[in-house]
C-alpha cells in the first residue's frame, strides 16, 4: 500500500462527494471553504494555494481550473444569508455595552484624577509650610549666630 498523493486524496474526496450526493463545503461568506475540504480529504489546507497553478490528472490541467470544474458539475452548501436586523441589532447591543464599560471608565478615572487634584492641593500647601518653617529656622539660626541670642518664634 503506496501513501497516496494530496491530489489523489483530493480526487478521493470529490468522488466521495458524488457518491454520497454532496456539495463542496462553503464558510460564512459563501464561498468554498478549502480549510474543511483539507481536513476532510487529509490534505493540507495550503496545498491548495501552494499547488494551485501546478498541473495535475491525465488532461495537465492546473488544480485551480480542476476545482472550479469540479465546484461547477457537483455545486456548493447553501448558506442561509443572516438576517440583517439580526446583525445590526448584536452590533448595536455590543456598541451600546462598549459605550456603558467605557462611561464606567471615564466615571472612575475622572473620580480618581479628582482625588489626585485634592491629594496635590493639600500637598502643595504641606510643601509652603514646611518650606515657611525652614525659611523660619535658617533666619532663627543666622540672628543666633549674628547677636550671639537664641530665641524661638
């Protein structure tokens, strides 16, 4: 028992298609869905693009143009198209959660740099104070050492 080629196993697959009244997969935006034709004819899913303009089977055609042919004679799934309400209103409802998380934010940030305003103005006026009581000191000590007297204010 020889491994078989990705080409084989994709031609295995195509036939498996036909015998079971099947179409070629399609993901959500309707178009062939190459990553579950891979997973289900043991391929890798960049098979596809890497030999896709190689030529295959007995008539040298390119796999690009064996595919097309092949989607063309078994068809495609059909996707029921989404209801588009449906999807504007779980746009909506997941802006409208974004725009309450981010009115939350804005809230305690806008509280926290309120605290800091105050934290800094109390700050601030502690910093002149002690900065007055230093002014105090150096003068107290620059008259004891002029006059020789001590004395405390």
């Amino acid at each position: 028992m020889t491994k078989k080629t990705p080409f084989e196993r994709y031609e295995e697959f195509v036939q498996k298609l036909e015998n079971e009244g099947r179409k070629f997969p399609v993901n959500q935006h309707g178009t062939v869905n190459h990553a579950k034709i891979a997973e289900d004819s043991g391929t890798r899913r960049q098979w596809y693009t890497e030999s896709a303009g190689k030529k295959f089977g007995t008539e040298k055609k390119t796999l690009n143009e064996i595919m097309r042919a092949d989607i063309k004679r078994i068809g495609t799934d059909f996707v029921a198209p989404k209801d588009p309400d449906e999807e504007l209103s779980k746009i909506a409802d997941t802006r409208s959660r974004e725009a309450n998380q981010l009115r939350q934010m804005l809230e305690q940030k806008s509280k926290e740099n309120e605290q800091l305003r105050s934290d800094n103005l109390k700050l601030r006026e502690q910093v002149r104070i002690l900065e007055n009581r230093v002014s105090e000191t150096e003068n107290s000590a620059e008259e004891m050492l002029d006059s020789g007297r001590r004395f405390a204010l």
